[in-house]
C-alpha cells in the first residue's frame, strides 16, 4: 500500500509539473546602458524583443515591442509573450522543436529606432 501511495504522489507531482507550464510569456529583466555603458536611469526607452530559431541569424518567430520606463538604477522588468506583437504568436511557439535565441534591440530615445 505505502508503494501504491509513493507511485500516484510522484505521478500527480509529474502531471501537475505539466499543467503548471505557462505559455504567456516568460520574465525579463535587464539594466540599460548606452553605448558609452552609462545606465539609463528613470527613463523612457524602446525594446525589441525577438525569439529567433536555430541559431542568432535564424528566422524570426516571434517579435514584439515594449515602451517602458527604466527605474532609478535603470533596470527594467516585462514578460516577454506580453508585449506589442509585431510578429508571430508567443503561445504557438514549440519550444521543443530546436534551440531557440532571444534579440534584444534598443532605442534609449524612447522610440522604435533600434
């Protein structure tokens, strides 16, 4: 009985892993810097953010956009799948097709010049 009870905890445990996977997007977060390497404190800046399969100059599967404001240290929190899509759809990413990238581009400006 204790081995039956032991078996069905590990298989709940297992199926419960599965359904606990979220396909709307996965957390970001990142200091801005410039090109000089200055931190981009309180300021309102542009990302681009791309998930590329395969390799870095692999197709583009998924892209998006956030406007979003750094905080006094110039960090930036955002879930990547939540953005302004600009390309594809997050949740019909099959992760487990291959190896996939993330691209980051920036515009410190605030804009969609990356």
């Amino acid at each position: 009985m204790k081995k039956n009870v032991s078996i069905f905890f590990l298989l709940f445990v297992g199926i419960s892993g599965v359904f606990a996977q979220n396909s709307l997007g996965f957390n970001y977060q990142s200091v801005i810097r410039n090109a000089q390497g200055e931190v981009l404190s309180n300021q309102q800046i542009g990302l681009q953010i791309s998930i590329v399969y395969d390799n870095l100059q692999g197709d583009i599967v998924y892209r998006e956009r956030f406007t979003i404001e750094t905080n006094q240290f110039g960090l930036v929190n955002l879930m990547v799948g939540s953005g302004n899509t600009q390309q594809g759809v997050f949740s019909e990413i099959d992760w487990g097709e291959g190896d996939f990238f993330i691209k980051i581009e920036l515009d410190e400006n605030g804009g969609s010049n990356y």
